[in-house]
C-alpha cells in the first residue's frame, strides 16, 4: 500500500511537473514574444520618424533657392505693378513645379506681398503673418521650418521659410515661405498603422494622427497659462482644444477613458525640436498578438503534451498498480504452493529426502522417517549412506554421488536402506539437483520407492515362470507327438478314403464291364431269341406273336437301361479316350436327357494317371447333377483348362445359387465328397455361390507336365 501512495505521489508529480513546465515555457515564450514585439514596434516607429523628419524637410533648399531668384528680390527691391507680376507668375510656375500647397513672399514688416495662392478664396495677400515663427526666424537671417494651421485656408501645413538678401549686401528684404500640406505625409505614412501614431507638438497639440477624432486635441490634460500661449501662438487656429482622454499613470501606464491600457512610446522628430511622435498600442492587443500563434500552435501542443503527460502518467499508475498486484497475488500463491509442497512433501506415502553437497540430509518427508523407524533429529545432518548397507554405500560414494553431482539427474539406483529395526529395505531411488541462482547445485530432491515386496514378489515370478515354462515344454512335446499321431491318423484315413474311394471306382468298372459285357449280352442273346420266337408265332398264333413282340421289346428296354447303368457307373469313354472325351460325353447326355443348355469348353491336357482323371471325372459329375437337381439352370458351363500350376475344372451355372457357408450342414454328401475327391487327389475344391447369383465350382489340382 505504502508503495502504491509513493507511485501514486510521484506519478501526480510527473503530472504537475509536466504541466508547469508547459506553463512555464508559456510564460517565458510570451515574454519573449512580448519583447520581440516590443523591439520591433521601437524599430517600426523609429523609421516612421526618419520617414516625417525626412518629408518634413524635403523643402528647406527649394525655399532657399525661391529666397535667391531674381523676380523675388526685384520686387522688394522696387514694389511696382509689374515687379509684382513678374513675381506672381514666378510663384505660380514654382508651386505648381514643385506641387507645392502654396508659396508666397513677405516683405520686412510680415505683410504679403506675393503669392500663388493670390486669386483663390483663401487668399491672403495683404495680410500681416509676422506672428508667425517662421517668419520671426527668418526676419533674423535664419532659415526656418514649421508646423501650423492655415489662418486662412484652415489647412494643416509645413512653412518653410528662408530670408531674401539685398544683391550684393546681406540686407534682408523679405522672407519667401513655402507651405506643403501635410495631408499626404498623413495619409502615406500613419493611416494604415493599427496602433495610434499620434504627430504631437511641444506642448501636446495632436497634429497628425491615423484617428481623425484626436486631430488638434491635447494629448495630456493641460493648465489654461499654457492653454492661453497656445492660443496665443496663433499656430493651430483659435481652439477650444479638448483633452483626448488618455491619461499616464505613475507606473508609465496610459489608459484612455474606459480605462483600456496603453503601451506607451515616444521619439523625437529630428529638425523639429518639442515635436514628437507618439505610438499608443492596446496592451490587450499586444498580448493577444503575442499569445495567439502560442495558442494556435504552441497551445494545442503544450495542452496535448499535458494530457498525454497524464494519460501516461496514469497508464504508468494504473501498470504500476497491476503490476504490484500480481506480484501480491503470485506471492500468496507462492506461499500457498509452498505449504501445499511441504504438505505434500511430507504428507505423499513416498520417501522423500534431500541431501546437501556433502551427502548430508537436510531434509525427509513423513513417510521416510516412519518406513525407516528413525526420529527426525536422529535422521537431519547425519549422511544418507549412513541408513544404506555396505554394498550400497560404496555403490553411492564411488559411482552415484560422482555422477549425480555432474549431471545433476539420476533414475531407478537400486539402493538397500537399513531400518533402525535392523530390516533391510530394497529400494529405487531417483533424484534431481536443485540450483541456485549461478546454476550450482545447493541440494537435491530424491524419491525412494520401496521395491522390496515387488522384489520378493518379481524373484517369485521368475520361479514360477520356470516352472511353467518347464510345463510348456513337456506339454509342447505332447502336443507334437499327439499331433504327429493325428496327422499319421489323418494320413492313414485319408489313404482309406483312397484306397475306398479306388476300391469303389474298382468295383463300380467291374459291376460296368460285367453289365455291359456279360448282362448285355444275356439280354442280346435273349432278344435275338425273342425275335426269332415272334416270326415263328406269327403264323401260328396271333397272341403269341404279339407277346413275343413285347418280349422283344422289353428286352431291347432292358439292354439299353442296362447300358446307361454301366454308362453312369464306369464311362467306357473315361478309360479308352480320356476325361475331356469323357466330360464332353457327360455334358452332351445331361443336354439330352434334360432342357438345360450345357456346353462344355477345353485345353489340350497332358497325360495324367487314372486316379485323378476319375477323380475330376466325378467331381464334374456330381457339380452338374447338382445344378440339374437344384439349381432350376437353363445354362450350365464346364471348362477344363490348365494354368501354370496345373488342372482347373470349373462348373457354372446360372441357377438360384445359395450361401455355401451357412448352409453348410444342409450340403449333403454330394458337395462333401467333391472336397474330398479333390482333397485326396492333391487339389483344392472352392465354391462360389450366392441366392440369385448362380453357383461356380472350382478344383485346382497340380499335375505333372502342365505348363
């Protein structure tokens, strides 16, 4: 918390300090600003003075050069009608040469004499202008210049005034004076100026100015004794001449009547001694122009600066206070993880143990000092190969503590504690070394597993395990020997099913040959008898020709079904031309005596044994009646063929198939005895059949001379 206030402090000095730094440099910025203005409106106003002394005095050499013309002395010299005529339009070439307001010429006693200005209303030819001061200076041989109100015209004006001298003498005759009107000056050089210029005679008469309603007012308030030589001058009309208002106080402050404040600055005109220029600028003005490029562009960046000063300030803050609150809080989960560790450390059913560099412990859980009988105090600081057996506390000291202190990483060291009881405890320990903040080890954290019963409990295993693996064996050398007897049984039946099988194709081409070549002929030599019988009834008795015909003809019945018993049970074909002639016989006597389309395709086959071509015989035999029988087929196909391992005979057909697997207890002996005629004779029978499918039988069988 104490941390947090000390942030919080400083933070909100970074703040005022930030923003008094701005105010600072505004302040110091518009004093500068204020004296730069200062300088420059000195600098404007002393060259607006050179400017009005300069004009002021463009004329001083024309007048003197009017003073020396001939027709100026000629006619004070000899005042006739026509020196003043010659003088006159003199005069009139000069002003209107020189664009001069008028010029004139006096004689000695002030009176005028000439003047170009002769003809006009505000003429004042004849008229006494001795008060004038330029014309008192110049009756004294001085060249003069002066400020003054025309009597006449009412103009403002600059005389110029220089004496004429006798020719050849310095007898002064008269005075020429120049008069230039000042309405120009006025106009050119103060009217554009903001501040007020004020053109202020000795005693304070305004006498130009750029504001029109301070023109012939007093600048300060004034006494009526100099009130009275004002007017007595006779320089700036008859008054009354009204204060302007403005007032200067102690300080050099000016306000004017609504008490608006001044800055006040004042030079002297050269060659016109009193006369002053006077410069009056709104101190309100001033300042604004002064403050107001700080405050367009100074302003906004000093303000913008100040915030962005405290956003940060507070954004720094508000980090700072985040940040010591999430150290608060992961030390309160440190602590809370410590005492969880310690309770789990002590609490796990594990031995736990630490050891320092030296192999000392400086730690062990609850669980170590129960499994080992120990008090803590008699464990803590002692070395753990104190609590090992011999074997294993050399195994430690010369191979373990070496190798741990290196890697800093152990797993699984069998180790055998001895308990205070003087059990002997066999365990797995495995350990990590805990570093400092260098990356040396300064302790480290072991757990040791007791392994003792799974010990005890693995050598039981491994006797058990040989005894077993001692009964596998003497029950795998019964398994061979009844396998042996099995397979010599499966060889012997097999050899009987053979020699039956043999026996039964013996027995069925002896009962063949005895029905075709003995029954045969009995019932041939019978026929024969039955015929010759019917000739001889036939003219002896009708009926006993008739029942000899009969006779004969059940006989000849006979014969023949005589012939397809021997036909079926030994195919005559089968051993004289071979079993492609005799399945093809087969094939064409199922077409005959049935509506089914058979056809019957082979290759040329090798020379093979009896056995088997009876074999294949049979097998194509009984698939054939089966699809007869059962399989309601309007085509059935038989192939021989040979492929590179043998003999394939395949019987198709396209009848209602079925499902050779489930319905394997309903097959009957046909199907069997196929498998095992094939088996028998080294091949392999396969059905294929599926509901609506149609059925096809295949027997691979390995022949000799097949390519």
């Amino acid at each position: 918390m104490r941390l947090r206030l000390i942030i919080l402090i400083l933070a909100v000095f970074a703040f005022l300090s930030a923003s008094t730094g701005g105010w600072l440099y505004y302040f110091s910025y518009r004093e500068a600003a204020f004296q730069k203005t200062e300088t420059s409106a000195l600098s404007r106003l002393n060259l607006l003075t050179r400017q009005f002394s300069t004009h002021l005095s463009e004329h001083i050499k024309p007048v003197k050069t009017l003073s020396g013309i001939r027709e100026m002395i000629r006619v004070l010299e000899d005042t006739d009608l026509e020196t003043i005529y010659q003088a006159n339009r003199f005069l009139d070439h000069f002003t209107q040469s020189m664009a001069l307001d008028v010029s004139y010429l006096m004689d000695k006693r002030g009176i005028t004499l000439c003047s170009s200005n002769r003809n006009d209303a505000d003429s004042f030819v004849g008229n006494d202008f001795s008060f004038r001061p330029y014309y008192k200076k110049a009756i004294q041989g001085e060249p003069a210049t002066s400020l003054a109100l025309g009597t006449t015209s009412s103009k403002r004006g600059v005389y110029f005034s220089h004496p004429i001298y006798r020719r050849h003498s310095k007898e002064i005759l008269g005075v020429a004076v120049i008069k230039s009107s000042v309405e120009f000056l006025e106009s050119a050089l103060v009217s554009k100026s903001k501040e007020i210029l004020l053109f202020v005679d000795p005693k304070g008469i305004i006498f130009m100015t750029n504001q029109p309603e301070f023109r012939f007012k007093l600048l300060w308030p004034l006494d009526e004794e100099t009130l009275n030589s004002i007017a007595d001058s006779r320089q700036f009309g008859n008054g009354p001449w009204k204060w302007s208002g403005f007032r200067k106080e102690k300080n050099h402050q000016v306000f004017d009547p609504k008490k608006i404040q001044y800055v006040f600055a004042s030079l002297p005109v050269s060659n016109y001694p009193g006369w002053n220029i006077i410069s009056l600028r709104k101190q309100k003005d001033i300042q604004k122009q002064v403050t107001q490029p700080f405050i367009k562009i100074i302003g906004p960046i000093v303000i913008f600066i100040s915030i962005l000063a405290g956003v940060l300030v507070f954004a720094l803050y508000q980090m700072a206070a985040k940040e010591l609150s999430q150290r608060k809080q992961a030390e309160k989960q440190l602590k809370i993880s410590e005492k969880r560790y310690r309770r789990i450390y002590h609490k796990t059913p594990v031995m736990l143990h630490s050891i320092d560099t030296q192999g000392r412990i400086i730690h062990v859980s609850d669980h170590w000092v129960e499994q080992m009988g120990f008090k803590r105090d008699e464990v803590i600081g002692k070395p753990l190969t104190r609590f090992f057996s011999k074997a294993s506390k050399q195994y430690a000291l010369e191979t373990v503590f070496p190798k741990f202190f290196s890697t800093r990483f152990c797993k699984d060291i069998p180790y055998t504690y001895k308990k205070k009881n003087g059990e002997k405890m066999e365990t797995l320990l495995s350990c990590y070394g805990v570093k400092d903040g260098n990356g040396k080890i300064i302790r480290s954290l072991a757990v040791s597993v007791d392994v003792t019963e799974k010990n005890r409990v693995q050598k039981d295993l491994e006797k058990a395990k040989e005894k077993l693996s001692s009964y596998s064996q003497d029950l795998e050398g019964q398994v061979r020997r009844r396998t042996a007897q099995l397979e010599s049984t499966q060889a012997s039946l097999k050899k009987l099913s053979k020699n039956i099988i043999a026996s039964q194709e013996r027995e069925k081409e002896l009962v063949a040959r005895e029905l075709h070549d003995h029954l045969g002929q009995v019932l041939t030599a019978l026929r024969i008898d039955a015929v010759w019988a019917e000739k001889q009834l036939a003219q002896v008795n009708e009926e006993a020709e008739q029942r000899a015909q009969k006779m004969s003809s059940l006989i000849e019945n006979t014969i023949q079904d005589v012939r397809d018993m021997a036909y079926r049970l030994r195919p005559r074909v089968l051993d004289d031309l071979g079993l492609s002639d005799a399945l093809e016989s087969l094939v064409s006597d199922f077409e005959k005596r049935s509506n089914v389309s058979c056809v019957f395709r082979h290759d040329e086959l090798p020379k093979i044994d009896k056995t088997l071509a009876t074999a294949l015989y049979r097998i194509g035999q009984e698939a054939v009646t089966n699809s007869l029988r059962h399989s309601k087929a309007t085509t059935i196909l038989v192939e021989l063929r040979t492929d590179a391992e043998g003999i394939v005979l395949t019987i198709q057909d396209n009848g209602c198939g079925f499902r050779p697997d489930t319905n394997r207890t309903r097959q009957g002996f046909g199907l069997e005895s196929m498998r095992e005629r094939a088996n028998l004779s080294g091949g392999k029978l396969t059905i294929d059949s599926f509901p609506g499918k149609g059925t096809f039988v295949t027997c691979k069988v390995k022949a000799k001379g097949v390519s």
